[in-house]
C-alpha cells in the first residue's frame, strides 16, 4: 500500500500525519528548509521512497512544502479547503487541533486519492506576483484615500496623505505596465490573454489576473471543478416560509477570484449575450440580484475555462459545438 502524508498547514510550522504500513505516525516540523529536511530524514527512518501528500490549498505558506515534495520525486495534491471541510462533517470530525487536521487530511487523501499538483511556470509566479503587489496597491491606496476623506484637519497630515496617494498611483501605473509588458513578451500569455479578452465583460486586467491566481485551466478535470476552487456558489438561507435572509456570496475557495470577477460580471449583465440569458431565466425564477451575479460570476469563469480549453475565441453560437463546463 502507498505511504500517504496529510500535512496541515500554517505559517510557522506544518503538522504531518504519517500513514504507513497500516500505521500512522505524527511529527511537527517548521515551514522552512531546515524542516523539509528533517521531513527528509524522517521519511528515511520508515523506509519511504514514495508517497502521496495531501495538503489545503491555503496559498503561499504551503507552496514550498508542496514543492519540496515534488522535488523529491513524491506526489502531492493541493486541496480546495471546502472539500476536505465537507469531507470532515461527513465523517463527523469534531476534534478541531493541527494533528486531528492532518490526521484527516491523510485519511481523505487515503480514501478519495485526489489529482495530482504540480508547482507552477516561473513566468506564472512572476505575474502572480505583479498581480497580488497590483491589488496590494491599490488596497493601500483606498485606505489612504479613505483616511483623507474622514475629516483629517491637520496640515501637515493632511498634506503627507496627499504626497503618499500621489506615489501610490505612481506605482500602481508602473505596475500595471510592467503587467502589460510582461505578457506582451510572453507569447504563450498573450495567447491566452487574447483568447479571454474575447469573452463580453473580461478585460485585460481580469484576463492577467486569472491567469496568475488560477495558472494551468488544464489542472481541472473540468469548469465546475475550478468554479469551486473559486469558491462561486451562493449561499442562501432559507427555513420554511418565514426566515428569508439575503443570498450572500460563499466564502469557501480563492478570494482573490471571486474579488475579479464581481465587477466584470456586473458589466457582462449588459454585454454579453450568454450571461443575458441566464439573468433572464434566473430573473424569471425569482432568484435575487446577488444570486444571478455569482450565477454570472460563475458562468464568466465556466466561459475562460472553455476558451482555453478549446483554443477558439468566445461565440455565443458556440453552445451547438462546444461545451464550455468541461
């Protein structure tokens, strides 16, 4: 039988659950290089060659485990944090500590064996990067420009905010050209930035930015999969005919993805004829505002995945040749 390492990830130290042979062991080790190799070690003292490591798709803390792993010649499967949730109320996990966590983790990579990782392109880090320092901007900037709209009556406070948003627009129009040039020297971005950009409502920004948090499209077996890697499903609540509270957007999955395509999605209520389509039947239906745009969220991503997929620009007549959710 394969040796399975569920690892439960935080920022200083993973927690490890060891199945081997039947048995399990457990070790903590710190999220550094000087722990991968006493992971290293400890591997070596039960003997194991090869195995499948499971670990949450929790974003940059658990990157250099995973692939250090990949390095090593192991399998690793990054997980949607969802999935092992329902997996755990499934079986009744109660115990809420780092080892019970990697103790579940290494059962359901056990049971459920989910698709193999792989570490993204050099050139995808890269424009990850530049995407996440984008956003970082920009967020400064709004709270910068919030604190100068509070009421601040002080001179020289008032004066250095000024100052401060001025640079901070500055390195926001450098960072998005430096965006722009760099996928204007990767050809095979570019390609897929054209081929996103043809969709009504997906602009160049969304298009860059899709591409550094999602990386390979073809990673998932299909467009549903990466719709919940996205975390696209509204949450409603409902209890027989009296309790009606607003449907709101899950926040289970990537922030960062749901984060682009609100805006693009309100746009495409008015621009793009597959989304029309289903506010309208939605619409038709009673379902809420918010429902429909993660509904049109939702679909927008189920759209990127076919394009690429399929390497064809959008149609909207495409629906009688080819499906956009697989």
């Amino acid at each position: 039988m394969q040796s399975i390492l569920g690892i439960d990830v935080s920022k200083d130290k993973h927690d490890l659950v060891l199945i081997c042979e039947g048995r399990k062991f457990h070790k903590v080790i710190s999220n550094d290089l000087k722990g991968f190799e006493q992971l290293g070690k400890w591997l070596k003292k039960y003997q194991v060659t090869q195995l499948h490591a499971c670990l949450e798709a929790t974003g940059q803390y658990g990157e250099p485990a995973a692939e250090w792993l990949y390095n090593q010649g192991h399998q690793v499967s990054v997980v949607n944090p969802a999935r092992l949730k329902h997996y755990g109320e499934s079986k009744l996990h109660r115990n809420k500590t780092d080892k019970a966590d990697a103790d579940l983790i290494a059962e359901f990579c056990l049971k459920e064996k989910p698709s193999l990782w792989k570490p993204l392109s050099t050139e995808i880090k890269h424009l990850r990067a530049l995407i996440r320092r984008l956003q970082a901007l920009k967020d400064n900037l709004q709270q910068e420009k919030n604190r100068l709209q509070s009421g601040e009556k002080d001179v020289w406070v008032t004066k250095d905010l000024e100052t401060h948003i001025k640079f901070l627009q500055e390195r926001i129009d450098a960072t998005l050209k430096e965006i722009e040039d760099f996928i204007d020297q990767s050809p095979g971005l570019k390609s897929q930035q054209k081929l996103l950009t043809s969709i009504p409502g997906i602009g160049d920004l969304t298009a860059n930015t899709l591409l550094g948090e999602i990386g390979d499209f073809s990673a998932f077996e299909d467009a549903p999969q990466l719709a919940a890697y996205a975390g696209l499903n509204p949450k409603g609540h409902r209890s027989g005919s009296s309790v009606h509270k607003k449907t709101r957007i899950s926040k289970q999955g990537r922030v960062e993805l749901r984060r682009c395509l609100y805006m693009p999605a309100v746009s495409s209520l008015s621009s793009n004829p597959v989304i029309q389509s289903l506010a309208y039947r939605m619409s038709m239906t009673n379902h809420e505002k918010m429902e429909i745009v993660v509904a049109a969220m939702g679909k927008l991503l189920h759209l990127a995945y076919g394009v690429l997929k399929n390497q064809l620009p959008f149609d909207p007549d495409y629906g009688a040749q080819f499906n956009y959710s697989s």
